[in-house]
C-alpha cells in the first residue's frame, strides 16, 4: 500500500499515564522471563491480554521451553530478537522461528502447541504478545504464519532510526500483519543517540511502549531500560520517542474491544462458562487433531 502523508510535524504526543517494569517469572519448562503486560492490566490496555520479554543468556534458563499446552480464544505473536525456536502444533503446523522473525497464531477454538529452543547455548532474546480475538471470532479455526526476518517491511525514518512494521502501518508503510477488527499496531524502533520518532496513533486505541535497549523520554517522562510506559489515551495525537542514549523499543496500539474477559491460563473468552467448556472440550481431546480424526 502507498503512503498518504502523515502529519507528523503536527502530532501532540500522548503523556506517560504509568511506568511498569513488569514481574519476574517463569512459565513452560522453567523459562525465566519478565511478565510486562499482567492479568491486572488486561482491561487498561485491551485488546492487548499479556506481554512476556524474556532475554537469558544462560540456557538454563530457557533450555526447557515450552512444551505441549493449549490455547483457545485469542491470538499469539512472538518476536525472536535472538535465538531459535521450533514451534509444532496440533493443527499439522512446524516452523522455525529465528532472530529478527516474528510468528503470529491465531489459536482460535484450539490447538496444542510446543515451543522448544533449538540452540543449546547463547543468548535468547524475543517478546510473546497476546492479542485478544472479538467474541464472534474466539471460535475459528486455528491459524498459523511464520514471518521470517524478511517478511517483515521496514524504513529509515531519518537520523539513523530505523522501523520494522510487524502490524498495522507506519509511515506508509504497511505491515506484516493486518487485522481489521482490533487494527493492531506493532513497532520495533531502533533509535541512535541524539534522534526521535513520531507515530500517529488513532484517538480511542490503547497505547503502550516498551523499552528494550537504553531509555526513551516521551513527553518529558523518562522511560527507563526494560520498562513498559503506558500512554494516556485522551491528551494526545500520537507518541515521540526521543533518545539521549542508544535505545530500542516497541510500540504497540490498538482498538480495545470493550467485551468481558476471563482468562484461565492458556484460555482466554467472553465468560466463565465457556472458560468451563474450553476445559472440558481440551480434557475430552477436542483440541487434538489426530484424535480428531481417529473419531
Ligand atoms: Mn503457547
């Protein structure tokens, strides 16, 4: 898609409404990671229902991965900085997710799926956002897309800042993804020393920014290395990263939903009773494609 001009010069940033640094944890086979976006926050920054970084340079620490467990209602998207993984689900899907590549799965009415580190040493680094699906769309089939490092689009901003656009558009340019109920916005932006970036953002949608590399100011509030800035959502026409050091992180926005949540771990629906069929429907193998079709 080819650009309209955005204003950008005539964007008013949002303002810092709160900074979260996130809770260590850890989840699978002892995966140590830092849970930024926690169950608590999932009505402030819906559609958005979690966000992990994890980043371990001992493979101890991720070594165990995540072995076979399900999903249903909702939609996964991890971003790999560094390292390897497999990932194998019950639909029939494989593949390889590698530094700079994201994969996006629409877990749907179900699936089980492992994600398992295929590298024995080095760093591991990478994010896993969960991106709630409309209460008409809890229930399609599952879903699955690798985007490989290249299929991920991305431009120079100027001064160096550079953009990969792994959701929605930026600048003109369109993303890897596109998703029209919630229109999910997300952007990893490498900023050097001394440079900014602007990014108009819808009036209504829930903002976030998380830094990964460095610190960012936005609007005057410093947002320090590995720490999440949630953005208000009625002072403001956009957000402006500025950097005084090297710095990188991720934008993410999008159109709340305003439908009930309830979450029981791996399940994410509209009520506690279809949280109860989910349960019943995964322990009778509903989720299981080959015993689905050994019926
Ligand atoms: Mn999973």
């Amino acid at each position: 898609m080819k650009d309209t001009v955005v204003p950008h010069a005539d964007v008013r940033s949002r303002t810092v409404e709160r900074l979260v640094k996130g809770m260590a944890t850890s989840d699978g086979a002892g995966v140590r990671l830092t849970r930024v976006l926690t169950q608590d926050l999932q009505r402030r920054l819906d559609p958005f229902l979690m966000l992990d970084a994890f980043r371990n340079e001992h493979a101890d620490d991720y070594i165990g991965g995540f072995p076979d467990h399900p999903h249903r209602g909702f939609e996964t998207v991890t971003y790999m900085i560094a390292g390897r993984m497999r990932h194998r689900d019950s639909a029939g899907n494989e593949g390889l997710l590698e530094s700079g590549g994201a994969q996006w799965m629409t877990a749907g009415s179900g699936l089980i799926h492992s994600e398992l580190p295929e590298q024995e040493a080095g760093l591991m680094e990478g994010f896993q956002l969960w991106l709630n699906l409309p209460a008409a769309s809890k229930m399609v089939a599952p879903s699955y897309r690798d985007l490989p490092s290249s299929a991920i689009p991305g431009f120079d901003a100027g001064g160096g800042v550079h953009v990969r656009v792994i959701a929605g558009r930026s600048h003109g340019v369109t993303g890897a993804v596109e998703r029209p109920d919630t229109e999910p916005l997300y952007l990893d932006v490498h900023l050097p020393a001394g440079t900014r970036f602007t990014q108009p953002l819808p009036t209504g949608h829930n903002a976030f920014a998380y830094t990964y590399r460095g610190s960012v100011s936005i609007a005057g509030t410093v947002v320090p290395d590995r720490h999440m800035a949630i953005l208000a959502n009625d002072d403001g026409t956009g957000v402006t990263l500025e950097a005084h050091e090297d710095a990188r992180a991720l934008i993410v926005a999008g159109r709340p939903l305003g439908e009930p949540i309830a979450q029981y771990g791996p399940f994410v629906m509209n009520t506690a009773e279809e949280i109860r069929q989910a349960f019943a429907d995964y322990r009778r193998g509903a989720f299981d494609a080959a015993s689905v079709r050994a019926l």
